[in-house]
C-alpha cells in the first residue's frame, strides 16, 4: 500500500494554497505550527468514530478528498453552508449536532476513545509523564511498552500520557482495552463504553481489520493505546504493520507481561516511593504513597483529621502496602470502618485484607490478583531467586539485596542472576533503591504474601 505525502517544503517558505470550490479561506494559526483548527480536529474524530476513511467521506458527501483533507489540518478553516450540510449528511448528523459543530461546540462524540474511569487524583508520576510525552513526541519512539505489576497504575498513566499528547499535539486519542473480556469472550462488560467495529477488530480479527484501521487513520496524527496487552495478542507484528502504514501513528502499550515485544520499546514502572522505615522522620508526607493515600481517604472520608501519629500509621500502611496505587485506594476505602492504626495493625497480620477491594460496585481486579499468573510464567531458577529473597534475611540494609549477594546466596554467575533479575524488575515484582552507589533489590510484599503459595504450587507442579 503506498501512501501519497505531501511535497517537502523548505522551512520559511511561502506555499500558495488553492481554495477548493464550496469552501472559504482561512487564517493563519499564530505561528504555533499546530495546523488543525477545533473545526478540523472535530470534523477528523467524527469521520474517525464513524469509521470513515478521508476518501469514503469524500465518497458520501460528493465533497472532494483535497477538500476533507484541507479541512482536517487546517488549510482551510470553516466550510461554507452547504458543504457543511453534506457533511452532516455523510456522517449522520443531527441538526443540533451540525448546528454545534459549524460553531465551536462538541457535537458529543468522541474518536474511539473509551477510556477506563479513574477515580482520585494522578500524584507522583510527574517524571513518567514528562519521560513518556517526550519519547512518544520523537520520532525514532513511536512504539512504548509500559510494563509493571497489577495495581501499579498502568492504564491510569498511560491515560494522562494520551490527554498530554492530545493538548500539546491535537493529537487523536484511540483506546483500546485489551483485557476487559471485551475480544477475548466476545462481549463488553457491562457498563463499558462502544468503541468503534474498526478498532475493536484491529488486534483479533486479522490483517482485513487492519487494513480498515489503516484506511481510517491514514497520515492522522494519532496515538493509539493498547491497553492490558498479553504475550498472546501477538502485538510486535500488529505494531509494526500499523506504524509503518501509518506513518504519524504512535503506540502506547500496557502489559503485566511484556514477553515478544522489542527490548528497546519497554518502560518498566515502579510502585510510588514510600516513606523510610525510620518512624521518627519528619519527611513522611512528601513520599508520593503517602500523599496518594491521604489524598482517596479525604476524598471518601472528608472529616478525615491528620496528627503526627496517624501520618505514622499511615506511613506503615503505605511501606507494607508497597506504594501500589490501587493497593492503596483499597485502604482508603476500609479507612471507613477502621483507624489508620487498626489497618496497619492489620497489614501486620492479614494483609491481603487491607489490599484488597470491597466487594459491591463495579469491581476492578485486586492489587494481587495478579502474582499467580505472574509467578507461574516465571522459570524454575527464577522461582527460586525470588523464593530466597523472600525467606531469606539480606546482609545488608532492610531485606536488600544486590546482585552480588543473590548470585552468592544461589550458586549462580554474575550475569545469571543479573538475567534473571533484570526480568523479575521487568515484571515489577521487585523494587530497587541505591544504597551508597550500589543497587539494592527488595521483593515487594504483596509478592512476598501471595508469592509463597504459589511458588509451593509451581515447585510441586514441576
């Protein structure tokens, strides 16, 4: 498939536009060199929605290709009366909605977006979000796997990375959820939000659902997220042929397992910085989980009152609860029915039932819901890495370790454990600090929790 592009033209140089029949000129867009008006960038989510490529909305409105195109990136700014009717017609709009289109308005709908709710603020991913706009705007980065555990915040960073990208760029945002039943059993769940046939075949339903991607997108600058990818979806391959026939596309994936997907393209995400083990510091508020936590718990709880020994339980919830965002929210929920003392008393006991959801309401899956799945793709030797980093007390610091001990502590070479570790970080079942120039790993307690179960099971299996 070959895609017509538009004569290169020095920088500075003036180009004489010709105004095709049935429209009126435009203005210049101040030098910002976004191109798109509100009118063009509206007018391309409804062709977008609709399922439309630029030449099959040509087709039904008897409008010319150049013209739908002009319109789009801003050569031309408004069409007149009559063309705007026809265009109405083509994408089946209502009056009200022509109405609201012709003059600034959104006439409600959106361009194959159908993000997940979120609820809470977005605390403490100021760098990934400044890290992933900036890679995703390069054009050698067109292509991001954001990998870590479940409850990480995932889906919630990659959609403000997409709002970014969308404010900065007037990009099109197209959401894909990859992992809510929707393509595997063939039905949505209730409650979620229709998206387009032409996006929701792109993954599954072979390479005809991609050539209508293709024809839809064409030179559209887009970002489209694939949100809770799995090994299975088989995405290297998709990526490649969508990026490469689709040269302004870029995509943003989410995966708890980014196994097939190009080494260059991975952006391991971290839980957020928890507070240090010294009960007497004074810097407990300014950790990322801390502020996170404090921040659902208000929102649920507005009477909520914070004192010096409710931030250190709080602090101790957040340590035991990893920094793992919807582990937290989990025990800003209970904070409802127990003190901030009563569940880190409990975290000490039973933690899983403080990172845990409850139940009623739209469930999402658990903080841990995950581990099994996890552990059990992992190789023998690796079980038995994290197995001994979690029984075993480390040598140093608070229960880490560095490369060094582990290889020593499991009989294995340097670039063995390294291997094997790099991928356990990968997956996100671990957490690194540095500890006086050296890197320390420490597994991640909800790993730790649920981990040993299901190690037992995995050895036993073998």
């Amino acid at each position: 498939m070959s895609l017509r592009r538009e004569p290169a033209v020095a920088a500075g140089e003036p180009v004489k536009q010709t105004v095709p029949t049935g429209f009126r000129e435009g203005w210049d867009d101040g030098g910002t060199g976004t191109g798109a008006t509100l009118f063009g960038r509206r007018l391309r989510d409804l062709r977008l929605q609709a399922g439309l490529s630029q030449k099959q909305l040509a087709r039904s409105s008897t409008l010319s290709v150049r013209a739908i195109r002009d319109l789009e990136n801003g050569r031309v700014r408004q069409p007149r009366a009559d063309s705007l009717r026809l265009l109405a017609a083509a994408l089946g709009l209502s009056a009200l909605q022509m109405n609201q289109l012709a003059n600034g308005h959104s006439p409600g709908f959106l361009a194959g977006v159908a993000e997940p709710a979120v609820s809470g603020p977005f605390i403490g991913r100021e760098q990934e979000l400044a890290a992933l706009t900036t890679m995703l705007g390069a054009e050698h980065h067109r292509l991001v796997t954001i990998t870590g555990i479940e409850g990480v915040g995932k889906t919630r960073l990659a959609r403000e990375v997409g709002h970014a990208l969308e404010a900065a760029e007037h990009s099109t945002l197209l959401w894909l959820s990859l992992d809510d039943g929707r393509h595997r059993s063939g039905s949505a769940p209730v409650g979620a939000p229709e998206q387009p046939e032409w996006l929701r075949e792109v993954v599954h339903s072979g390479p005809y659902s991609r050539r209508r991607f293709v024809e839809t997108i064409g030179e559209s600058n887009s970002l489209l997220v694939l949100d809770g990818a799995r090994p299975e979806d088989g995405l290297a391959e998709i990526t490649a042929h969508l990026m490469a026939a689709c040269p302004r596309l870029r995509i943003l994936v989410t995966t708890r397992n980014p196994a097939g997907m190009p080494f260059e393209t991975l952006f391991p995400l971290a839980p957020l910085p928890v507070p240090p083990s010294d009960t007497e510091s004074p810097d407990f508020d300014t950790a990322a989980s801390v502020a996170l936590l404090l921040a659902q718990t208000k929102r649920i709880q507005p009477s909520f009152r914070l004192d010096a020994h409710v931030l250190a339980d709080v602090a101790r919830i957040c340590r035991a609860l990893d920094g793992l965002p919807a582990a937290l929210e989990s025990a800003a929920h209970w904070s409802l029915i127990y003190s901030m003392r009563q569940l880190a008393h409990q975290l000490t006991t039973e933690p899983l039932a403080v990172a845990r959801r409850p139940q009623g309401g739209h469930q999402q899956p658990d903080a841990y819901a995950s581990v099994h799945h996890t552990i059990a793709a992992l190789s023998n030797r690796q079980r038995d890495l994290l197995s001994t980093m979690s029984r075993k007390t480390s040598r140093d610091m608070d229960g880490y370790w560095s490369v060094p001990e582990v290889a020593d502590e499991m009989g294995l070479t340097a670039a063995e454990c390294a291997d094997d570790m790099y991928h356990l970080l990968i997956l996100g079942i671990l957490r690194r600090v540095d500890h006086h120039d050296v890197a320390m790993f420490r597994v991640l307690n909800i790993v730790s929790t649920v981990g040993q179960s299901a190690i037992a099971g995995q050895n036993a299996a073998a």
